[in-house]
C-alpha cells in the first residue's frame, strides 16, 4: 500500500528543506583496540603488554605503566542500533570521564597521552607528586585510546628484517680481528665504548640460542641486546677503514669483483643504521646512542660532515629523550642490593660519558661549520664522568677517581681535557651578538685569557713541552703520544677562532690569529709524521688546517706590511701543508677536494709577499725526523720565544702597549682594498668547501699543472658564496706571476 504524501505547507523555508537533497551522514571513525601501555601509546611505541612492559622499564618508568580496558568494537555493537546511536558511537571521543571504580588510569597517566613530558616542573610532575603524596584523593579515570590492530604482523616483520640484517655481519674470525682494530686505532680518541661492557655484550650476543632468534626475535631481547649489533657493523665499518688493499684475510669478505674495503665499509655502516632504524624510537637505550655516535664518526671519516652534523643532533635528541642531559633523570638501581647500586653507579658514568661526547661534539662542529648548536649551555649541563680505572667487575667495585701521579692514564682523560677546551667555544658563540665591531674587545681579551689559563693548568701527560712520558711507550696507552699534538692544535684553533671576526678591524686580533693558525699548521705536520699511511684518513689531519691556510693568507695579502718576521715561516707551512694533502688524497678526501683552493691561495700569497717558496731541498733539510726535533722545530716553542716562559705552544695574554687600536687597512701599492671590509660575512673556510661547493676556475688549464705554465690564466674562486665573503675579496686580488712549485 502506497502510503500517503505529506501534507501541503505553506512555510516557504520548510517546503524548501523537503525537496533538498538528504544530508550526508558523517564519516565513520575507526575505533581501535588499545593494546599498549600508556606510555607506550603516547610515545607511540611497540608495547611487550607486560607489567611494567620493557619500554617503561628501561626508561625507569615502571610507576607508570598502566594499562586501560579493552574499548568494545564497532561489531559488537549490534545489527539493530539506530543512526543516532551509531552516529554517537562515532563521535570523537570526548575528554577522560573519572570515578572511584578501581583499574581506571591514574590522572598522570592521562596526562602522558595529552603530551605532557615527565620533568619535575611540568604538569605531569605535578600530577605525580600529588597522587603519590595522597592517591586515594584523586578520582581514577579511563580514557579510551585509539590503537592499531595487527601488531603480532607487525612484530614478524621486524623479526625478519631483523635476521636479514644480522646475517650480514662478518664471521667471527674477522669479526674479531676488526673489532681489535676499532679498540687499538680508533676507540682511544673518544673512548665512547667501554671495552669490558662491549666484551661482556659480545659474549651475550653470541651465546643467545638460534631458537630465540627464530621464535621471538628481537622483541624477546632487551633493549641494548637488540640494538647491540649495529654497534658491531659501525665498529666493523671503521675498522675497514684502516685495513689496507690486499689483506689476503680480509679478502674474503668482499661479495664482487672490484670492491674496495671502503665501498664494504659503506654496506656494514648502513646495515647497522638499518638496525636502529628498524625500531624507531622503541625502547630507546644506551646502546642506540652510542651506535649514533659511531655512525657519525664514520660519516666524519668518509667526508659525509653534512650527514655526521644532521646524525649528532639526533643523537642528541634521543639522549635527552632518556635523560642523560639531567642529573636529575639518572637511572635508580633495580633493587636494594649492594650489588645492584654499585652497576647503577657505574651506568650513570657511561651515561654521562656518552652525554659529554655529544656535547664536545655539537659545540666542535657548530664552531667549525658556523652553525647553531643543538644543545644550549643556558639549560644546564649534567655532572662530568669522573676519571677512574676501568673496572674488572662493575658489581663490586665503586667509582674511584684515578690517582693521576700513580695510576697509568686513561682514555677518559681525553673526553674530560676536551670538556675543559670546548667550554670556551659556548663563550665565543655568545659574541656573535655583538658583531665584528663591539663597542670594546674587554670580553674577546677576557675569554683570551680564560683560554690561556686552561692551558696552563694541562696535565703533564698531555703538555708537549716537558710532558710526562712514563706511559708513552706501554701497548695500552701509547696512544698519548698523538693527542699531546692534537689537543695542542685545539688549543690553537679555538684561540683561532675567537680572533676570527675582527681581523679585517683589530690589529691584535690579527697578530693572534695568524700565530694561532701557524701554531694549528705545525700540529697538523706533528701528527702526520706520527701517524702510518693507513690512518691518513684521520679527521684530525684535516681540521683547522685548512681554516688556518685561508687565514693566515687573507691577513698577509689585505695586510702585506704586518708580521714581516712571520713570512718565511707561514710560506713553509702552507708548502708543507700542501704536500701532506697531496699525499693524503687517496685516503682523505676531505684533502682532496681542498687542493684546488689551496694552489690557488698560494699562486697569489706568493704575490703578496714576493717571496719565492723554499726549494725542495731546503725543505727535506728543514724537516725534522724526530718528535724532539719536531719540537724543536717550531717558532712557538719556549725555547725560541723566551727560555723562561713554561706554557708549551702557548700564545701570551694579550697585550695593552697600544696594540688594541684598530689599525688602518695597510696593503700593497698594486692592489686596492674595497672599502666595504666592515660589510665582511664571518669566514668560515670549510663550510664553503662542504656546503657552498667551493671550486677554483683555472681557465683551459688543468689545476695539478697550471702552476707549471708561465702564463696560465687567473685563479678565481667560484661556489655558492655570496658576494661579501673572503672569496670575493681574494678574487679581486691579482694573480701574481711569482709561479710556486708544487708537488
């Protein structure tokens, strides 16, 4: 029976509304299960659903893993619901409805999934405080959280990734020998891993059954365990490094004909990359620091400084995520026992090593690319690690401060001299505000000053002049022979950069930043004798010598009449210095790409002085064959300054006999200076050659030979550089027909 039509109305806007279209009902939510833990869910983590899961214990957050009741599904809902009903059931949820029914989640567990972090000052440390002061005064509150089904798919994926990648690490045999590599070659400069917490990791990774592997993979692992092999493939990476073509033992891990160990290297850095990415930021540890660490120095190694400085800030950001960047947030022990503290105490030390790594390296690298920083001193720093014996167990011995006259040095000493250099750097940055004309030079003079006292408090160990060398000859520590020269060239090159933006206005500056920059040069020359072509692929070679080069050349040609006594020594340094970057191209690519601009550099430095450069017989006779006569050798040693000064390589506090005035552009009758030198961008020469694709342009002639034709067209230097940089400035320069020898 065909029902009756509605009756006729006379309303205009409801007659209107009749005939309309229907409205289109709203778009139906998913409403998924939540299967993690609170915290899991909002860090948006895989959750093991154990009470406390692995997550909030490793993250010492077992107070806070809760978990709430299964939402009811979409099917469970019935056949027969009513739009409205299923409209409503749709409908976003709304904010946490809190009763007195137990199993609800606490009202800090709420807070977690808003978004609120876990510092003591915030709003979820507020929370926490109250309802530990008076839990039963706070109403408990269920909040249902969407969650994505399917996680088990999602944990046998992994899984199989997860043995696809540690198939490829090396059989244990070269597996050991390269791990040996790292230690002896490589671990020494930073000590970011502990040798007896790696060894005792190694023997578990080794000793875990197949069947774990099989059934539960990963996820039946802790969180550093799980991680732990891509600190084996980064360690590996590096090692290869050093290993040279040939090695008939190593032979065997190369898969294709024509393969460099580099180009292996390359395939075990990623894999082990591949690893910590494979589980995000699940169950974030220490061990996925430090494989950040080591993936980033060996980026630094191959030249990749752009992929190194991106990987240091994340590094950086997932240590804070496990609070290593608070004394506040360390780890408690697991239990009360004595055992139990004494493993906590010496956890808290490897957090704050690793932190203070992080930190030596963000300021290193912000002051040498010109960049920003990640972490900001104004936040506060936590306690340095202390200096203490490596222990034999770490449950029963307690952390002791090494007995420095007694005890043989280690290589923590490194990572904490480093601390006292890099703190100065956090003051240099400060004076970027101020610009390269201050209304006075009182805070460079000052932080001049605190840099000078710093090097006069240097351990014995570690001075150049009259160092302490009893363990200089021991197999484990022989390694403080190569950082005596490098942590002097530091000295040098952070006194280097705080001069920096005022030579072009400050007749000092100059005078501190070109002996800086000699002083950097003959450090590079100090390490590069002392070190086997296999590790020329060291940074360490690399860094600040080219800065210094630029310097030292921009002061001499916009100031031809300065430092006349200092000439013939800065054309010795940067042939020398040309030379070991010839020598190391193969290995350092860094120095590669830098040669073009240094031969053009020295084509017109030779003009600017008008001094030819030293023979090559003069040079083979000059050069010292002995780390004494190294020494010796340098125009900073005491002895060639003043027989009574005890500061080794030491540049004195400034001086007030006049010196502070800023003096008149003085330069050659040939060559006018642009007036616009107070409109000069920061120099910072290595940025360019990384970032800006700094080049050199020679014309129809080849860059190794054109210093060979006695009319080769004019070096100019060419990038992505603005026009108020130092590259323009020397590409105004003439080229100088004093024609340079050059290897």
């Amino acid at each position: 029976m065909t029902p009756p039509p509605p009756p006729p109305t006379s309303d205009p806007a409801h007659a209107a509304a009749a005939t309309a279209a229907p409205e289109r009902r709203p778009a139906r939510k998913r409403r998924r299960l939540v299967v993690s833990c609170t915290e899991c869910h909002r860090r948006k983590q895989k959750c093991d659903r154990n009470q406390p899961c692995a997550n909030c214990t490793s993250r010492n957050k077992a107070s806070g893993c809760i978990y709430d009741a299964p939402a009811k599904s979409l099917p469970s809902l019935g056949t027969n619901e009513s739009t409205s009903s299923l409209s409503q059931s749709t409908s976003p949820p709304a904010l946490p409805a809190y009763h007195d029914g137990g199993g609800g989640a606490t009202l800090s567990s709420v807070a977690a999934q808003l978004g609120y972090a876990h510092a003591g000052t915030s709003t979820m440390g507020f929370l926490r405080h109250m309802e530990a002061h008076d839990p039963a005064s706070l109403p408990a509150g269920r909040f249902q959280v969407p969650s994505r089904p399917g996680g088990r798919d999602t944990e046998a994926l992994t899984s199989e990734k997860f043995k696809g990648l540690i198939r490829q690490l090396p059989a244990k045999r070269y597996l050991d020998r390269l791990v040996t590599i790292f230690l002896s070659t490589f671990n020494y400069q930073y000590y970011a891993v502990d040798p007896d917490v790696f060894h005792a990791q190694l023997q578990e990774w080794q000793s875990l059954p197949f069947k774990l592997l099989s059934t539960s993979g990963p996820h039946g692992l802790t969180p550093d365990l799980r991680v732990f092999p891509a600190v084996l493939f980064q360690m590996v990476a590096t090692a290869l490094l050093v290993v040279p073509e040939g090695d008939e033992e190593m032979e065997g891990l190369k898969y294709a004909a024509g393969m460099t160990f580099e180009d292996l290297a390359m395939d075990y850095s990623e894999n082990g990359m591949a690893i910590v990415s494979l589980f995000g930021k699940t169950g974030l540890a220490l061990t996925t620091i430090l494989a950040e660490f080591l993936r980033a120095g060996f980026l630094k190694y191959t030249a990749n400084v752009t992929e190194s400085w991106h990987l240091i800030s994340v590094a950086i950001k997932d240590a804070q995520e496990l609070g290593m960047h608070r004394d506040s947030l360390d780890p408690k022990p697991r239990d009360g026992s004595a055992e139990a503290a004494l493993e906590n105490q010496w956890l808290i030390e490897r957090r704050r090593k690793m932190y203070l790594i992080l930190i030596n390296w963000d300021i290193a690298m912000s002051t040498f690319l010109g960049r920003p920083g990640t972490i900001n001193r104004a936040h506060g720093l936590p306690t340095p690690p202390v200096d203490t014996k490596a222990p034999v167990h770490r449950s029963r011995q307690s952390v002791v401060p090494r007995d420095e006259w007694n005890d043989p040095p280690t290589a923590i000493i490194s990572v904490l001299w480093l601390r006292e250099l890099q703190h100065h750097l956090f003051d240099v940055a400060d004076l970027e505000q101020d610009g390269p004309r201050p209304k006075d030079y009182s805070k460079v003079d000052a932080i001049h000053e605190r840099m000078v006292a710093t090097e006069e408090r240097k351990p014995a160990i570690l001075r150049v002049v009259n160092p302490d060398t009893r363990w200089d000859h021991e197999p484990e520590t022989a390694w403080v022979q190569h950082l005596r020269y490098h942590f002097a060239g530091l000295y040098a090159f952070n006194l280097m950069v705080l001069h920096r933006p005022y030579i072009f206005h400050r007749k000092k500056s100059r005078h501190e930043a070109l002996k800086a920059s000699l002083q950097i040069l003959e450090m590079g020359r100090c390490m590069f004798h002392g070190l086997p072509p296999d590790h020329w692929r060291n940074y360490h070679l690399f860094f600040g010598s080219f800065d210094a080069i630029v310097l030292l050349s921009t002061i001499f040609m916009v100031f031809p009449q300065e430092h006349e006594a200092l000439r013939q020594n800065a054309l010795q340094q940067f042939q020398w210095t040309l030379e070991r970057f010839s020598a190391m191209q193969e290995r350092n690519p860094l120095a590669r790409s830098a040669q073009g601009v240094l031969k053009a550099i020295l084509a017109k430095l030779t003009k600017a002085l008008n001094m030819p450069l030293p023979s090559s017989q003069q040079q083979a006779d000059a050069l010292p064959t002995t780390p004494a006569s190294v020494l010796e050798s340098n125009p900073f040693h005491p002895k060639s300054v003043n027989e009574q000064t005890p500061l080794a390589f030491a540049h004195s506090a400034p001086s007030t006999d006049g010196a502070d005035d800023v003096a008149p552009v003085e330069c050659a009758a040939h060559w006018t200076t642009p007036d616009n030198l107070a409109a000069m961008a920061p120099m910072y020469p290595t940025y360019d050659l990384l970032f800006n694709d700094l080049s050199v342009t020679t014309g129809p002639f080849d860059s190794m030979t054109i210093m060979d034709n006695p009319h080769p067209n004019p070096w100019h230097f060419g990038g992505g550089f603005g026009e108020d940089t130092v590259w323009t400035l020397l590409n105004q320069y003439p080229y100088g027909q004093q024609q340079a020898e050059c290897t």
